[in-house]
C-alpha cells in the first residue's frame, strides 16, 4: 500500500502498528529526523506556535481505538495549566517528535494486550 505508512508503539512484550496516511508518517519521520522542508508543514507550525507561546508537549496518551481509528489525548502545559486535547494519533507524535525534549507517548495497557500483538 504505498499511500499508507505504518507507526509501531508497544513495550517490551506488546506492539500495536496502525496505519496512516504516508503524508503523517513522513512528517512523524521527519520530526524524529529534525528535518524541516523548503516550507514548513503544519506539525511544523503548530510545533513553532507552540514554542512561540511557550507550551510544552507534556505526554501523548493512545487511549482507546474504534473500528479502525485510533484515539489519543495530547496533553500540553502551559505555565501552571494542564491542556488536554483530544487528537489524532498521527498529529500528536508527529508533533511531540519535533520537540527539542524526549516527550513520552503512553499507550493505554489494556489497548496494549487486547489489540496488540505480543512479541515476548
């Protein structure tokens, strides 16, 4: 399927792998590769509004799939306040990848081991 790419998250005995839409898994890609194109994409600005407004990706929570579709809170601080903002999986990491911190991204444990193939 070359108009999907693959994103694998697990621990060590679980991975779960969904697919997104090449044009995420080249941006979640190039936010772990630090390469920003001739023009920014939208991961690029959200990440530089971000820094502009000095909020900090606190942590990327997989929390639930329905059907096919994956979910994930994307939990944000800003000063003293907590954000949490519902997102898509894909946007969330491709963001959090392009951070200039290590931002942990959480799979719920019981999504893990109920959808997750184990590898242990």
């Amino acid at each position: 399927k070359d108009d999907y790419g693959i994103v694998l998250l697990g621990n060590e005995c679980y991975v779960i792998s969904a697919e997104v839409e090449k044009s995420q898994a080249v941006s979640i890609q190039n936010g772990i590769d630090q390469k920003v194109g001739p023009r920014p994409n939208t991961h690029d600005l959200f990440n530089d509004l971000l820094k502009n407004l000095d909020i900090k990706v606190l942590m990327v929570k997989i929390t639930k799939v329905e059907g096919d579709a994956y979910h994930s809170q994307f939990i944000l601080r800003q000063g003293n306040t907590i954000l949490n903002f519902d997102a898509r999986p894909s946007d969330a990491i491709a963001i959090a990848a392009r951070t200039d911190y290590i931002v942990p991204i959480y799979v719920n444990d019981t999504l893990l081991r109920t959808v997750g193939q184990k590898i242990c």
